[in-house]
C-alpha cells in the first residue's frame, strides 16, 4: 500500500496530513503504529479505508493497493464491501486503554 499525499479541506484552505507515506502489510499481519501525537497513527488507516473521505479529506496523490485492486478509485459501496472482511481497523480510545499485544 502506498500512500503518497492525503489532503483535507478545512476553512483556512488545503492541509497536507500525510506526504511520501510507504507501507507494506502482508496477509495476516497486524501493524500498531506508535508515536507523538499528530503524527498519523490515525490518519494513516483511515486513509487506507478511504474513512477520511468523510472527513473533508482525500488521496490527492498515489495509490492504496489491497492485493491487487486500487482502493483510490473504488466507490464507497464497492469500499464498503472490502470494510471488515478484507481490511480492519480497531480504533483506541484513550479510557479504555486497549492492549494490541493481546491480539499477537
């Protein structure tokens, strides 16, 4: 999967939330990303489910690839298909303190 530029529309004009972003996830891996916040933990799988088109937000350049079909230009039907049984994602909320190290 590679995602190159992701873009949301806010009032003050275009902001550019991911640049040059490359990521490969293999058949039954998990990924948990880490890190400061505002750094893209959440933006990037977001943006692979194409959920940040709810956001005002966009792929403005390059391609996420599931196997072999390019998630950037499928409808959000056809997306929505893909959406828990080819792609997931868990989302954490702070309270409840999710472990992903119990998944491993």
């Amino acid at each position: 999967m590679n995602i190159y530029t992701v873009e949301f529309h806010t009032k003050k004009g275009l902001l550019q939330a991911l640049d040059n972003v490359s990521l490969t996830i293999r058949t039954g891996e998990m990924v948990c990303p880490n890190g400061e916040s505002g750094s893209g933990k959440t933006i990037t799988p977001k943006s692979i489910m194409r959920l940040t088109d709810y956001e005002n937000g966009r792929i403005a350049q390059g391609q996420i690839r599931l196997q072999y079909i390019d998630l950037t230009v499928l409808s959000q039907q056809e997306l929505s298909s893909l959406r828990g049984k080819k792609m997931a994602m868990v989302f954490q909320e702070p309270m409840s303190a999710f472990d992903p190290v119990m998944w491993s």
